[in-house]
C-alpha cells in the first residue's frame, strides 16, 4: 500500500536530512509527467511508488557520505551510486514492488548509455527515464534557490 511507501521514505528522510520532501516533489513531477504522456491510471500508480522509492538504497550508505558537504572522493562516489542496486536489492525481497524496483535500479542511467549500468534507452523501463528526470529537475530546482541564498548572503554581508 502507499501507507508502506511512504513509511520507507520517512525512514530514509529521516537518515540523510538533505532528502527531506524530495521522494514527494520527485513522485509529483513523475506523475505530472506520465499524465502528460498520455499513460493510464495502473502505470502511474506504479511511476507513483517507483519515484517514491528511488532514493531508498541511500538507507545503505554512510551517514559520513551522504552527510558530506564538500566534494567526495572517487571512492566515495563510487559507494553512493551503490545506492541504486541497494534499493534494488531492498524491494526484491517483496513481490508487491516488482513492478517498480527496475526503476529503482536504473533511475540515473541515461539515453546514451553513460548512466550507472550503461544501459542506452530501451534497455531499462520508461517508467525509470521519467524517475531520473523528475530527480535532476528537483536537484535543479534545489541548486538554484540555494545559488539564490547564496547570493544574498554575500550581497548583504559586504
């Protein structure tokens, strides 16, 4: 049920502070997405719980990472796209996800090919190429009102 999903996010959200509300605008801007492609209500349903646990194998990964605010070493990008296959790993162990764990495992690979698997676009579920791009509009969104704070902390301190 949905009560479950988002009782895993809540779980993640609550080890790594930076994902506060991001699983809720990530599965906002999926379902937005897959309306505006014209799909039907059981495959929105399941882009709904796919977007909703995307990040769920960052439970996996060190606070010491996932906390890290400066740039992380190569080993330590290394470990924090296990997440993918973490995420994985936690919903294969339930048949209710099968229909969504795919797009937890291949949510940042990309048309080309150069994602974390490199798998090109039609080798992974649609469903996970919408995830990924509801994730980097997020992540935008976030990096521009955080440039924004930026610029208004030095404007007004100089």
């Amino acid at each position: 049920s949905f009560a479950v999903v988002k009782s895993l996010t809540c779980a993640l959200e609550a080890k790594d502070k930076y994902t506060e509300g991001h699983s809720d605008r990530v599965k906002e801007y999926s379902v937005n997405i897959a309306e505006g492609l014209g799909y039907n209500e059981s495959q929105i349903h399941q882009i709904r719980y796919g977007a909703m646990l995307h990040d769920i194998g960052k439970i996996g990964i060190g606070d010491d990472i996932l906390n890290k605010r400066t740039r992380l070493s190569d080993e330590e990008y290394a470990k924090i796209k296990e997440h993918t296959e973490i995420g994985y790993r936690i919903l294969d162990n339930n048949s209710f996800f099968d229909d969504v764990k795919d797009f937890v495992r291949y949510h940042h690979e990309t048309l080309t090919g150069t994602g974390y698997y490199g798998k090109k676009y039609g080798e992974y579920p649609e469903g996970a190429m919408i995830v990924s791009c509801a994730d980097i509009f997020d992540a935008l969104l976030a990096l521009g009102l955080f440039i924004i704070v930026l610029y208004l902390h030095i404007r007004n301190n100089i």
